[in-house]
C-alpha cells in the first residue's frame, strides 16, 4: 500500500467512526414520531435520503431538492423565519446549520427541540446522517447511507501526480482578479483533493478567501474551475467567461485551455450528492 492509498483509507475509517461515535451518542434522542422542519438544503436532502421525506413538515426557502422536500411547506429563510407558519405546522424537531436568536426563541418557547448542524467538512455529513438517523429512529437507514457516501466520495478515480487545481468560487463579471476561492479548509478543497487533485490556494488563510492578482500570477494551476451552480451557460458565454482569463496568459490552464464551469447546484451544498460532484470533478480532470 503506497502513502496515497494509505491517506486515503485513513480518511475514510475516521469518517466512518465519526458518525458511529455519533449515533451512539445520539441514540437515546430518538423519536420516530417527529415533525420536522429542516431549515437548510442539506439537512432536508439528507432527511429524506433516510427515508423520512413523510415527517417533515416544512423546509426553508432554499430548499429545492429532492422534490419530495421542494413540495414541503416554505417557511422563509433561517433569519426570517415565518413564524406564524411554523406554530401551525406544530413542529416537534427543527434542525438547521445556523441558528439565530429569533429561531433560538421561538423554540425555547414551544419547547421545540433545536438542533444546529454545522456542515464544514466531508465528515460533518456523515455525522449529520447519524444524528438526524438517531432523532428520526432510522440509525440503520443512517449507517447504510453513510457508508454508500464515503464509498462514493473516496472511490479511486485516478492515478499519478495530482493535477494543480484553482476553483473560482466568485468573481465579477469580466474579471478574475480579486476572485474568491477556497482554502483546505472546506469540504470543496477535501473534494477536489479526492479526486487527484491539488489545491493551488490552500495555503491561503480563510476557508474562502479573496485572491488578488498579484496572488494569482504566482499560482499556476493547470486547471481552473468556476462553479456557477443553477446557472444555464451558453457557449458564447463560455467564449467570453475564459476569455477573462487572458491577462494570466502564462498560467498553464489558460494556455492550455482547460477552464471549466460547473452549473451542477449541489456543487454549495454540503450534502449526499457531494459525490455526485467529485465524480464531475474527476472528470474534468481526465480531459
């Protein structure tokens, strides 16, 4: 087994155990009874991956996956909740990624159970699905998820050196300079690592900083991705979008022409059909 193999089954058993650790913890909070609202895309997609679309009740106003989720009741969004609404809809569990004071009170209040999932990392997937299998009486459902994802998101795709990589989270139209990126700590960076990839910015402090010109001219990735999630491109905005990247001329992938845009809209959030993003990514980087 050579060191890459190795890391790479390493970071799949830590993954694994996470969300084991986590159902065991979890385990006395189940309730197969629950009415849920899932005020995050990924948490509703991960709910209903575990079979419990029937129990939730509402989602937020971001949620448009599966379509079980996107039929659910639209409750505004996680710092403008309706709250009117949701004393309708009696919710017995809330989950969310973030919680404000206003979604804080309101569920001290019904004494609705409140939990806040923070979705950084691969792992926090797979710990998300063992808490919401938990809460929801589905820990077996959970378990057989978790492990299809981490087969999925850490399956060997290609081999060699790995391929230096610049993704362009956002930048202004017409130009690339003061583009925003991501560092190594994000789950796109752990993704595009996966896939045989080598992240020109993750030295960068942040999660998601914003790289001068400057900056770039030093970076030579020989590939460079722009997510432009729900986006519908044409090819002449395509001509036009890598045609921005002319004044970096030098850099391999302008040169070489290996600028490419990706519209999937899973590609933000941090959710199951992650893998289904890494297997797009890979792709890219076998042309």
């Amino acid at each position: 087994m050579n060191d890459e193999q190795y890391r790479g089954g390493r970071q799949r058993l830590i993954l694994l155990l996470c969300g084991i650790l986590l159902t065991v913890a979890a385990h006395g909070a189940t309730n197969t009874a629950a009415r849920v609202i899932a005020f995050s895309p990924a948490l509703a997609e991960i709910a209903c991956a575990l079979g419990a679309a029937d129990q939730i009740v509402g989602v937020s106003d971001f949620v448009d996956y599966p379509p079980a989720a996107r039929r659910k009741p639209a409750l505004g969004g996680v710092l403008n909740p309706y709250l009117e609404q949701m004393t309708v809809l009696a919710p017995t569990l809330i989950v969310a990624q973030s919680a404000p004071d206003v979604l804080r009170q309101f569920c001290t209040h019904y004494q609705i159970t409140l939990d806040v999932v923070q979705i950084e990392r691969c792992a926090d997937v797979t710990n998300a699905l063992a808490l919401l299998g938990a809460r929801l009486g589905r820990a077996t459902q959970a378990r057989q998820v978790s492990a299809m994802f981490v087969r999925r998101l850490f399956a060997p795709r290609r081999r060699g050196a790995p391929v230096p990589v610049l993704v362009s989270l956002w930048r202004a139209p017409g130009r690339v300079a003061g583009c925003t990126t991501i560092s190594r700590a994000s789950f796109l960076a752990e993704i595009v690592q996966a896939v045989g990839g080598s992240n020109v910015c993750a030295d960068v402090p942040g999660p998601y900083p914003v790289v001068a010109a400057e900056v770039l001219s030093q970076r030579r990735p020989e590939v460079i991705i722009e997510l432009r999630p729900g986006e519908q491109l044409s090819a002449a905005d395509q001509v036009r979008m890598r045609a921005d990247w002319q004044q970096f001329h030098a850099m391999p992938a302008v040169r070489n022409g290996r600028i490419y845009f990706v519209t999937n809209t899973a590609v933000l959030i941090p959710g199951l059909r992650l893998a289904d993003v890494a297997d797009e990514l890979a792709a890219l980087l076998k042309n």
